[in-house]
C-alpha cells in the first residue's frame, strides 16, 4: 500500500556560508535517482541540536524576509510504501493533475504486475477524470481518505519532521540548495526506514464504524 501526498516548499535551508557544495536536479521516483544527490552534510539537516546550529557570541546573522517569492515555490509530490517504509518524491514547479499522473506512472513503473492500493486526499487533481480513467486501466485502486481526514494518511507526519529537519529556519539562495538539502534528509530517512505497521493503535478511530461528519 502507498499513501500519496503533497507539501509547497517555497525558495528562501542552510546558511550560504555552510551550503551544501553542489546542485541537485529535482528528485524522482527511484532509488537510483535519490542516491545521486550529493551525500555531503546528511547528519548537519537531520540533528537539531550540535555546534552546527550553535552561532557565535555578538550578533545575530539574520534571515532574510521571505514575504515576497521572488524566485517562485516549488511543490513536493511524494509516496511513502508501508513495506519497507521509504519514501520516493519528486519536485515540480506545479501540482496539476498531470504532475499527479506523472508520479502515478513513475509508481506503476515501479511496482508492475500487482496491484496497487494508493491512500490519498481529496485534494481536487487527485479526482480528476482522467486520474480516475487512467487508475482504472492500471490496476490501480484510489483510496481517498473522508474529508477532513487528511491527518488520518501517515505521509503527513514524514512530511512534518522532512519540514523540521530540512527547510525549517533555513535560508536557501536557490531551488537547487534547498532541493539539495531535501534530497539529503530523504537519503538519510531512507536508510534508516523500517516497516510501517499498527498506525495509531491506541486511537479510538480504530473503532469507528463510521466517519463522523464533523470530526476536524
């Protein structure tokens, strides 16, 4: 089972004067594609605390503001596989319903011969027709998840602690430096993944029968 989700990361990660050394092209669905991203300075973005962050006596060095996008935002589209409890994404510069189909495909590519469960929201190009059409002709199954019950997808906790650990408090020049620093906490989350079992096993969800219409 794959669950689908989509974060907005916009362009203002490291300091400039500790960037990372290098540019990375937008991440695919692959292994192959995620492990060619450089491999320098995985541990500085996944620790939160350590002399890195650590800023010396004096002044403060500041971020700059960030209310105005000038070089745009970039959308993360991501799947995380319960099996082995990776993560593949990718980055583009929109989030349409052929962005969505693009990673869709990339999947089915993936997996082929079996079929294929994906958890998703109701996020509107996910239910477009020609998602659904094409879902339908792969063996492809959407699960959509009831409204207002975006929180129930595990994907979204993989995207709160990518947010801590990468972009968070971060001051990328460029796309590339912070594609850079996301590609890096993938890679070190990926390497560490385990199995993905017994979510929310506590909860009292798991005793519904039904969903209630205003849970949120």
């Amino acid at each position: 089972m794959v669950r689908i989700g989509l974060t907005v990361w916009p362009c203002p990660a490291i300091d400039p004067d500790r960037a990372e050394s290098g540019c990375a092209s937008a991440g695919d669905v692959s292994d192959e594609v995620v492990s060619n991203h450089p491999a320098s300075g995985v541990e500085s973005h996944a620790t939160p605390f350590g002399s890195d962050l650590e800023q010396p006596a004096g002044r403060p060095r500041r971020l700059r503001a960030t209310y105005n996008r000038y070089g745009g935002v970039m959308h993360m589209l991501a799947a995380l596989d319960l099996a082995p409890g990776k993560i593949y994404y990718r980055i583009r510069k929109r989030k349409r319903w052929r962005e969505f189909l693009g990673l869709l495909k990339a999947l089915r590519e993936r997996w082929p011969g079996e079929k294929l469960y994906i958890v998703l929201d109701n996020f509107s190009p996910h239910r477009h027709a020609e998602i659904r059409a094409w879902a339908a002709d792969n063996d492809v199954e959407l699960v959509f998840l009831p409204t207002y019950g975006s929180w129930l997808n595990w994907i979204e906790s993989e995207f709160a602690a990518l947010r801590y650990f990468a972009p968070n408090g971060t001051d990328h020049r460029t796309h590339d430096e912070q594609n850079a620093a996301i590609a890096a906490y993938i890679r070190w989350r990926n390497s560490r993944a385990e199995l993905k079992t017994r979510f929310a096993p506590v909860s009292s969800i798991r005793q519904w029968t039904e969903y209630p219409a205003k849970a949120a």
